[in-house]
C-alpha cells in the first residue's frame, strides 16, 4: 500500500499496483496466455540493430487527439531497451517514413533489422529505408507478442498519466510520450 503512494510509481505506474486506483483503472485487461519462447532479446547491445514496430489506430472521436492525431507507431529497441511510441495522422507511407526517420535518425545502418507486422506502409517503408525486415504472421497477434505488448505498455501508461493528471482523451499524443 505504500507503494501505491510512492514518488516513484506515481511517476510512472510500472509496474501495476493492485492498491494504486490509478493502475486499477487504467490498466484492466484479459487474463494473460503462457509464453512459449521468442526472440532472444539479450542478445543485442547497440541502438538500432533489431527493434520492433507495430501501429496503434484510435478509431473513436473522442480519442483523436490534439491537430487530429488519432494513429502512432510503437518502436521498440531490444539493444537499449528504448519504448517510443511516434503520433501520426494517419498510417500512409509518408507519415510512417517520417516516424521511422524520427526513431532510427538519418543515419541508418543496412544492418537494422526490423520485426513488425505485414502493414502495407511498414512493408514498404523498411524495403524503402533498406532495412532487414522479417515479418509475423498476419491475423495471429501472438506472432507479434512483443511489439503487441509494448503497445499495451505504452497505452497504459499513457491512460495512466492522463486519469493522474485530469485530461481528457485528446491528449494522449502528449502522455504517450
């Protein structure tokens, strides 16, 4: 019970509390399905040479944020263990290459390797930026376990800041941050 109170996990509501109603709240889902083995995610060490991306699609009014930001994209690093979700208008192969670019930086290495989901835009966009992409399974979202999970982390915390701070909906781009 104290931990729900602490600096600490107000800051950042990780991992959930079950005393913490801020966690309660924002972080309901279905009961978990056992893992089953995966990517070696120590194996990497330097930013860039494998990561996951998978999109986030905020269907509902309510939910378009600020300038009508309503999609993102979730990176995740496995060498520095870095979480990034980048708002976008929309999923065209102009705002993903923008996110990628944002992400990865200019300076791109031909070794990158790229695990995401068979969305036309990440397709081309990785073919365009020259990356390695492998590719999950379509319609089977325990082949993309990982990057699923890290886009439940980041909309949690992102519920999280926004029910702790008092804004609405239409903020989430900022707290998502």
């Amino acid at each position: 019970k104290a931990d729900a109170r602490s600096l600490q996990h107000l800051m950042t509501h990780v991992p959930k509390n079950s005393h913490c109603h801020i966690c309660q709240r924002a972080k309901m889902e279905l009961p978990k399905s056992r893992r089953k083995g995966g990517v070696d995610r120590f194996k990497y060490d330097k930013f860039g040479e494998h990561f996951t991306v998978d999109s986030v699609d905020l269907h509902g009014l309510r939910n378009r944020g600020v300038g009508d930001m309503k999609n993102g994209l979730v990176f995740y690093d496995f060498g520095s263990r870095w979480l990034e979700c980048i708002p976008t208008h929309s999923r065209s192969e102009d705002d993903t290459r923008h996110a990628f670019l944002e992400f990865l930086g200019t300076d791109i290495k031909p070794e990158c390797t790229c695990y995401s989901d068979k969305a036309p835009e990440l397709m081309k966009v990785a073919k365009e930026l020259k990356l390695v992409a492998s590719y999950s399974t379509p319609g089977v979202p325990r082949s993309n376990s990982i990057a699923e999970s890290k886009v439940k982390l980041a909309l949690h915390g992102a519920r999280a800041a926004l029910l702790q701070a008092g804004l609405p909906a239409k903020y989430w781009l900022y707290a998502i941050k």
